[in-house]
C-alpha cells in the first residue's frame, strides 16, 4: 500500500524555544496562535536563536500529520507521499534527510529564489505561538511540479489526500486539482481549518475548496471563527461541526465527516445526522512537554487508521493515542515505535 496516503503542504524547519511572556509581548504574540511572518518579526527569529536554547525539527503541518501517519504504520515503508516547496540550502537538507529519516516519500520542488521555510515555535507553560516565515514553501508552483507526469502519477497513486487549510495561502489551484480527483474517483479529500486567520482572510479560497472535503478537521477555537465567518450565529461546537457537515458537497457518495478537537476536552464527530464526543486519553500535567504538533498527530493518528479502512471511531483512537504521545515529547517527535492497539 506504497503512496495510499497523499499530503501536500508547506515544508518547514521548526525553531522551538522556550520563551517568556517579555518575548511574546515584543513581538505582539499571543500564547496559544499561528500566525504568518510580518515585517516586525523578522528580527524574532535571530532572537530567539541567540537568547534562548533551540531546538530544530523538521516541520509544517502537513508534513508532521504524514510523518507520523507512517509512523503509526510502521511497515510498509513510504505508505505517505508529501509535495512541498524547499530552497537548496542547509535546512533544506535536514528536511530531506529527516522525511527520509521518518521513511515519508517525499518529493520536494526545490528552488534557489528563496531558502528554506521556517516555523518559530515560542513555547510558554503548555501553550505554543508559531510564527511561520514560509519563504520557499510559498514558491510552490502546480505547473513546475504537481502538473509533471511522474509527480502526478503519485497523486493518482493514492486513496486518502490531506491538506492542511495552510496551504491555501500558497497555492489554490494545486489543491483544488488533487481535491477534485478525489471527488471524481470517489477517493477521500481531508482539509484542515488550520487556523483562526485562514477561516478569517482566506475564506474565499477556503470555500472554493469545501464542496470537495469529505472530511473537516479543525480545533475547537478553528470552529469557532469559522462559525463566525459563515455566519452559523451559534457558538456551540456541535453546532458549528453539524452546520458545517451541510455545506454544498460535490461527491455524493459520501457524507461529510466534521472532527473538532477540543484539547484536553474530547473530539467531537459527526456521524450521520449525529454528533458524538470522544473523550481524549488522560494524562497528568507534569508529563506535557509541549503541545507543539498535537493537532498535527491526532491528524497523522486518523489517517493512518484511515489509509487502512478502519472506523471512525478507531481512527478518531488513534488519533488521540498519536497526540497523547506527541505531546510527551518535545516538538513533533516521537519514540521509535508506537505501542497502539
């Protein structure tokens, strides 16, 4: 089951740091945000690197939810395929070296205009504020790579895609051309809302793309300024998960599934005319690390139960299993092996 599985994102090196609140009021961050790079950050990043211990790991959201994907399923190897834009360049390298690291096929468009992404993850108590400075990863460009025969191939290759809603601000017409396969051929397109700015100033692409998602995943402060930008007036998730399942869908074989994480409060799903929470694994408090990449791992949790055809309700456990390890680690790392069941 080689390429089952199909991400396509923005490929970043993260810079994770403890930090303290000074640091965050400096730059204008608050604890718990992803944000894109402005003007005013860019001295962030040498900051942090010359004030406070760093740590690199490789990143980006849709990578880290394919990378542990394969993680989970352990064998075969390169059951994930991830599309992405790097520059040719030292953290380019370490990206490569790390996909390969996590057995992921990945197939990066590489190019000299701009170096390779990076993510400042600012770390306060269990709270993390990622500050993306997508340079490369925003030169992704359908016709110099998704379009070439041998890349597209891949994409037929596979079942189930994933997209994190980031990938939005970088190419539309790259995902609306993978989710429309999808829809076409009766595979499963899964979009994430990624962010509270994407629901808020990319609406209009992020709405392109809905009438294909067979599967919405998002977290509970994601739902919320979706709500508030579709105009559902109701703050209640379950709501919220319900209003969104009915959105306009072009494939009709399937019905939308909405999942909304909720942190240390359980997931909400739809199922059906349904809704139902899941309740998340307990785990004491001295035993966070950090909660950078746990959305991500609840992702690459359920879709490796997803790739294999598993139910829902096992995925939604293996996403919670993923996160719950994730989150004892720092970054989105994990130990060699999982111990799921």
């Amino acid at each position: 089951i080689q390429n089952t599985l199909f991400g396509m994102g923005n490929p970043l090196l993260d810079i994770c740091a403890v930090v303290d609140k000074d640091f965050l009021d400096k730059y204008g961050l608050k604890p718990n945000d992803q944000i894109l790079a402005e003007e005013k950050h860019k001295e962030m990043f040498e900051e942090i690197v010359k004030k406070f211990k760093v740590e690199y790991h490789a990143g980006g959201a849709t990578q880290n939810s394919v990378k542990v994907a394969q993680w989970m399923i352990q064998e075969p190897h390169k059951v994930a395929t991830f599309f992405g834009c790097i520059g040719k360049d030292m953290f380019g390298k370490i990206l490569k070296e790390k996909a390969e690291e996590a057995h992921v096929d990945a197939h990066y468009y590489e190019q000299s205009e701009e170096p390779t992404g990076t993510c400042a993850a600012c770390i306060t108590g269990d709270n993390r504020s990622l500050v993306a400075n997508l340079a490369a990863a925003n030169c992704y460009k359908k016709e110099k790579h998704l379009d070439l025969e041998e890349n597209w191939k891949l994409v037929e290759k596979a079942h189930v895609y994933y997209i994190a809603g980031f990938f939005l601000t970088v190419s539309l017409e790259s995902i609306l051309k993978v989710a429309k396969h999808a829809s076409e051929n009766n595979k499963i397109f899964c979009l994430n809302l990624s962010a509270p700015f994407i629901c808020e100033f990319f609406k209009e692409a992020l709405m392109k793309v809905m009438p294909y998602v067979d599967i919405l995943f998002g977290n509970e402060t994601e739902a919320a300024a979706f709500a508030q930008e579709r105009g559902f007036e109701t703050e209640d998730i379950e709501e919220i998960a319900k209003k969104a399942q009915s959105l306009p869908k072009e494939n009709k074989k399937r019905q939308r599934i909405v999942v909304f994480t909720q942190g240390k409060e359980g997931t909400v799903m739809t199922k059906g005319d349904k809704v139902e929470t899941f309740p998340v694994l307990e785990i004491d408090q001295s035993e966070i690390v950090d909660t950078t990449g746990a959305g991500d791992a609840f992702v690459g949790g359920f879709l490796s139960q997803l790739v294999q055809d598993k139910t829902f309700e096992q995925c939604i456990h293996a996403g919670h299993y993923s996160a719950n390890v994730i989150i004892r680690h720092a970054g989105c790392t994990f130990p060699e092996k999982p111990d799921f069941h």
